[in-house]
C-alpha cells in the first residue's frame, strides 16, 4: 500500500481528518505511522521536544530534508552539485511543480525558523520557534504521506 492509500485509510480508521485538530505533536504522533521511514525520526523528535530548542529545531528541519530528498528522488530531481539542503531542494521541487506553492509556504516557515537553530544566538530561540516550526512540518508531512 502506497503512503497516499495508507493515509487515507487512516483518515477513514479514525474517522477525522490529519491536521484538523490537535497539536503539532499529536499530529507528528499521527503521521509517523503513515511515514515508517521517517517514524524513527519523528520519535526522536518528540523526545527533544521537551528537552532542547536548538537540537529540536535541528531535527525539525533534518526530517524536512529527508522527506525532500525523498521527493527529488522519486521525481528524478536535481538540486545540484553541493549537498542536498532544504533550501536547494525546495527551490527545485516547487519549480518542477511537484511541492504546490501552499506547501512550500510551510517549508519555508521550517527554513526561518530552523537555520538559526544551529548557530549561537544573542538572543536564544524559544519553544514558541520550535512550536511553528513543529507545525509548519506537521502540515509538509500530511502533503507528504497523501501525495
């Protein structure tokens, strides 16, 4: 069964639909189990969730890009000769037409709040950024398990 059969059935078993109500982890909870290949991933970051902003922040958007690299991959799409980062692929993804723009919103509000993630910050981020960021990727993986 295809990721887009699997989500609909789970759509149907729980007689709602994804990301209609719920928080961001509940709704990553939801989508894992039509994402096995990401549900170790997802695991992990609920796990930070509670623990560490920045290493929250750093997980939320290595899912991103996996699932992205995933897309490219399926699609034949290149980003280039450098390493295949969110900003590279959403560039080649929503200009080949496979991310709808809608979409690519949510990947971008992972980027802005991500990136700095990684730095050291005067100013740190809060759960408030983790908290948009979770959400922004609990919408981007619902497209994905149903596409």
């Amino acid at each position: 069964m295809g990721p887009a059969a699997a989500a609909e059935e789970e759509k149907e078993r729980r007689g709602a639909k994804l990301g209609v109500a719920g928080s961001a982890e509940q709704r990553l909870r939801q989508v894992a189990v039509l994402l096995p290949d990401l549900a170790a991933d997802l695991a992990a970051l609920q796990e930070l969730l509670v623990l560490d902003v920045s290493s929250s922040l750093n997980k939320v958007r290595f899912i991103a890009e996996k699932a992205l690299h995933q897309v490219c991959v399926c699609r034949g799409l290149s980003w280039g000769q450098a390493e295949p980062t969110l900003e590279r692929m959403k560039g080649t993804v929503v200009g080949s037409g496979c991310v709808p723009k809608n979409i690519a919103i949510h990947l971008e509000t992972i980027q802005r709040n991500t990136s700095p993630g990684s730095h050291y910050q005067e100013h740190a981020l809060s759960h408030t950024h983790v908290t948009i960021a979770a959400s922004a990727l609990a919408e981007f993986l619902e497209w994905y398990a149903a596409r």
